[in-house]
C-alpha cells in the first residue's frame, strides 16, 4: 500500500508543474516592479559632461556636477604631487599608486563622495593636506586616498579623458 | 472568550450582527478584562493609537499641498507655512507629532523591558511591536527627506549609503534604491510613496498586534498570570477607557508646548536650507530618536560591521523573548534585572547624547564603551541574570499583597462584595 501512495503519479505531476508555472508567472510580474526603480532613461542620457579647465590655477580646484554628484578637478602644486608620490604604498589602507590615480599629475579628477556613507569632504582640510570629511572624520591625502577614519576605500577616479589641453570630458 | 454567544438587544442589532459579527466585537472590546492594577506606564499604547491617527490625518492634508518634486518641493513647504490656511499649524503637528511618537513609542518599550511584557505567552506581540517600531523609523526617515532641505538631502545619501556596505552588490542596491547616481528626483518621488504607505502598513500591524495581545490578556506590573475575568480585572470600558484619556490629555499638554512653543527645537535650523548636492554640512546629525543607534553605528571603524551592529541593536530586541531566560516577569521581584534595567535606561540615553556630538576623542571612547554595555546587556547579563538570580516570592493573585495575604480576609473581602451588589 505505501508503495502505491510514494509513486509519483499524474496529478502530482500537474500539481507540481503548475506551481512552476505560477512561479514563473509571478516572477514574471514582479520584475518590471523593481526595476523600475533602476535608474531610467532621461537619468542615464546624463552619463558625460564637458568642463573647461583652463581658468583654474595651480593649488586651486573646481568641483562640478555628473551625474548628480560632485567631481573634484584640482591642479596639484609640485609639492603637493611630490607628497602624493612619495608615500610607501604599504602603509596605505587602500593601495592605489598616485601615477595610477593621476595619470597627468598635475591633474587629479575624482569623485568628491566619501567613500564612508557619501558625504562632501572638504578641500585643505586634515591631517594629509588633502581632503577632511565632516560627516564622520575620514582623512585623505594630496592623491585622494584614504589615511585615516572609517572610510574603507580611496575616493573613486571616474573615466574622463582630456579632449584638449582646456577640456575634460567626465564619463 | 465569553463574549462569543452575544446577542444584540434590538432586532436590527441582531440581524445585522448575524450577518457581520461587529456589535460583538464592539462588546468584547468593552468587556475586555483588563488587570486592575495597571498603573499610568499602560496608558502609552492607547497614546500610541492617538499618535498614529493623528500623524495620518495630518498627512492627508499636508500631501494636499506638498509637491514631491526636488526643484519644488522646498519652495511647497514654505507655501504650507507661509499661505496655506493653518498651514503652519498642520505642519508643526505632523513635524512634533513625530517626535511624540518616538517619545511615546519609547516609554511603552521600557514599560515592556521592565515588567518583562515580551515573555511567553506575549513574544508575538513584542515581535509584531518591534516590526512597527522598525517600519516608524523607515517612515520618520523618509518623511524627514521631504522638505528637501540640506539636513534632508544629506541624511538622505547617508542613510541610503548603509546599503553600499552590503558585499558585492551594495552599489547596485544604492543605485536602485535612488534611481540614479546620487539621492535626485526619483528618490524624492518614491520616497514620498513610501512614506505615504508605511503608516497604513503600520495600521494594519497594529490591529495585528491588539488581536495578539487580547488572546492572552495584558500582563500587569506584578507580572503573574490571572483569572479573566476575576475580581483582579476590571472591563476596560469605563475604567480603562477613562484612565487612557486623562493620561491622554496629560501627553497632549505637552504635544502642544512644543507644538506652540517650540516647534523647530526637535529639528535641525540647516534643514530650511534648501537641499544642495555640492555642500556637506559640517554636522550632520540624525533626529534625535535615531542618535542611539547612530552612535553605535559610528562607534565601529569598520563600515560594513558599524552597519551589522546597528541593524544588530534593532534585531537582538526582536530576539529577547528567548534571550531573556528568567521566568519571573516583573522586575519588581526581581532586585538585580532591576539595577541592569536602569542601567541599561542610562546607557541608551548615554549612546543618544555621544550620537549627537562629533564622532572623536572621548565622545568616541564613551559610545564605544557604551555601544559593547548594550549589546552585553542582551547577549551575556539578560540569560545568566536568568539562571543566577534570587527572586523574590510572587504573590498568588493581585489582591494578596492589599489584603497582607490572608486567603480568609481574601475570602471575606469577596463575599462583601457580593454582598454589596
């Protein structure tokens, strides 16, 4: 007898395959809901912006806005570069060599977000001559690179490339 | 129940109660034994209630004049204080009605923590509570982002970021979650129908969590089990029903200070300035019912663990129920439970005043050493305190204590009663 209830018969398979079925369905629905959410249409055609950088002075730095966030531009001073260069990169939380962050050195564009829970840092400010954030005291260095606070990674290079000598193209 | 064979008193009562059994909810929620010694620290739930309709009314009206759009949005607000008829008005209570909430919401917490209310047979309803409580934050946090003013939009991407320390796909959850690459339009707009769904949700919870606790029954500052009914209940209407509106009316006092004379002292003055994605202000401070667990968080230098251990502050609430081994409820009767209790008070309200200051130097030892009491509280005191403990002797029923435990004088005192009736 429990030989004959254990076999697989043809209204399991049904059962079965209806729940599947149902489960694809389902599936099916629920994915246009979330990724609705995603970023759409108009967000993404935003991807690059142009900036004109030839107003800006050595020491000096600009921050404009891609994609919503803000994008430091800064022409480092020698000795600024010289801080960047000379570090021993085992010491760094997050290893990232400064001829790698800025392949021109006298340029150095990154995102301005905290790596932390994404706040502004401030300019000159910190025990690295580089950036201090407010929100929870991550230091970063002439190079962007996080020293010191909870922050776990350097601030992020974005893709950009220099359409002339006056012009960087962000994205 | 007693009440399940009610029977309405007119015709029309009856055959309607036949067809939909209202009239004899209405009876059982009238005639709901309630433990006569409840003191006023049972009164919060019913505040609680009160909170809830009036942060839905006010809402209503408010989304009537609010724009959920970023370049809008600021501007409406200010339309809603400056031209909007009792504009300011609606507002300043929707605002302070939050405050009250969490103030409220608190209270009937450690009202729960110290007559141990969460242990069996009531773990569903502390479960079912510590859903709500988490669902009022998530509403309280994304109604903040609204006016769209900098400590919005900043709180906003910071509290979204927690997400980004997920492994692996925390960038694209963040992304999701704003719509974007930066908290923008999108994440106003969904934030705002969120905000305006999780009350209903919170609604629903809460008749879910009434139903859960009139199976059982309240539990009472002496924490034994009674008789329902018995001469230790009384109905809740008129007695309880009474009592709950006065100290409805003492809470509402203080709703109003605030609302008529502070009502900008619980909010931060750099949220009337308009939201801008290029300036961190200098001190980004949550509202102040969050700084507990935003102390824990800032508390570990590691982000991805400071996000676990404040989620971890919510979620070992939830787990109480079987953390806490002592079988003995109240901590009346239980002289060491109450030192750790009130300890514990101290140290949730140390963790709120360090998430206020800077996250440096001795405010940062302070929360770290304070953030480690808590989770000890829970984790290593709460299940040896239950083991270890001397308790003192329970009373066997609430009129004992009163009557210096003489069953004959019990007795008497019954037959009295009855005499008088």
């Amino acid at each position: 007898m429990s030989e004959k209830e254990t076999k697989v018969n043809r209204r399991d398979f049904v059962v079965t395959a209806s729940y599947a079925v149902g489960a694809v369905g389902v599936a099916g629905v629920v994915w246009p809901l979330v990724d609705q959410m995603n970023p759409d249409a108009s967000v993404k055609a935003l991807a690059s912006t142009e900036v004109d950088i030839s107003s800006v002075e050595p020491g000096k730095s600009i921050t404009v806005l891609w994609r919503g966030k803000p994008v430091f531009i800064k022409r480092r001073t020698q000795e600024e570069i010289d801080k960047a260069r000379s570090v021993d990169i085992n010491e760094l939380k997050h290893p990232e060599k400064d001829e790698d962050r800025a392949a021109n050195p006298e340029w150095l564009v990154m995102l301005g977000i905290c790596t932390h829970l994404g706040c502004v840092p401030l300019n000159d400010k910190g025990d690295y001559d580089g950036w201090f954030c407010p929100c929870h005291g991550s230091h970063y260095d002439t190079s962007g690179r996080i020293r010191k606070g909870p922050a776990p990674t350097n601030m992020e290079v974005p893709k950009y490339e220099f359409i002339n000598s006056k012009t960087i193209k962000i994205g | 129940m007693s009440d399940h064979d009610y029977t309405p008193s007119s015709k029309f009562g009856k055959w309607f109660n036949d067809r939909l059994p209202l009239l004899t909810l209405g009876k059982h929620l009238t005639d709901y034994p309630t433990p006569k010694n409840l003191n006023y620290w049972w009164t919060f739930g019913g505040i609680l209630t009160f909170c809830l309709i009036t942060q839905i009314i006010t809402g209503l009206v408010l989304a009537m004049h609010y724009i959920a759009h970023a370049d809008l949005a600021f501007a409406s607000v200010e339309h809603i204080m400056r031209d909007v008829n009792y504009g300011w008005l609606l507002r300043y209570v929707h605002a302070n009605g939050a405050s009250m909430f969490f103030l409220a919401v608190y209270i009937h917490i450690f009202r729960s923590l110290f007559y141990g209310s969460y242990k069996s047979p009531r773990e569903i309803i502390w479960i079912l509570g510590i859903i709500i409580y988490v669902l009022m934050m998530a509403a309280a946090f994304m109604g903040y982002v609204l006016p769209w003013g900098q400590m919005s939009f900043w709180g906003a991407t910071v509290i979204t970021n927690l997400f980004s320390a997920i492994p692996f796909v925390g960038e694209s959850v963040v992304t999701w979650l704003w719509g974007g690459y930066s908290v923008d339009n999108p994440t106003l707009t969904r934030f705002f129908a969120l905000h305006y769904l999780i009350p209903f949700l919170i609604l629903g919870l809460v008749v879910l969590h009434i139903w859960a606790l009139h199976v059982p029954g309240n539990n009472n500052p002496i924490g034994i089990d009674l008789q329902k009914p018995s001469k230790d209940t009384v109905p809740f209407h008129p007695y309880i029903v009474v009592k709950d509106l006065f100290a409805l009316l003492l809470f509402m006092i203080v709703f109003a200070f605030f609302v008529f004379y502070s009502p900008n002292i619980l909010g931060h003055a750099d949220n009337y300035i308009e939201a801008d994605p290029l300036v961190t202000p200098t001190h980004i401070v949550p509202e102040w019912y969050l700084l507990p667990f935003y102390a824990i968080l800032r508390s570990v230098p590691d982000k991805l663990m400071g996000v676990i251990a404040m989620f971890a502050a919510i979620g070992v609430l939830a787990i109480l129920p079987w953390l806490d081994t002592s079988k003995i409820r109240s901590a009346v009767f239980r002289p060491l439970y109450r030192q750790f209790y009130w300890i514990l008070v101290l140290d949730v309200l140390i963790l709120g005043y360090v998430g206020a200051m800077p996250a440096e130097g001795l405010y940062l030892l302070v929360a770290r050493v304070a953030t480690a009491y808590y989770f000890a509280h829970f984790l290593i005191i709460l299940p040896l305190l239950g083991k270890k403990e001397r308790t003192l002797p329970l009373p066997l029923s609430l009129t004992e204590p009163v009557l210096g435990g003489s069953v004959a004088m019990s007795a008497a005192k019954h037959k009295s009663e009855k005499n008088n009736l």
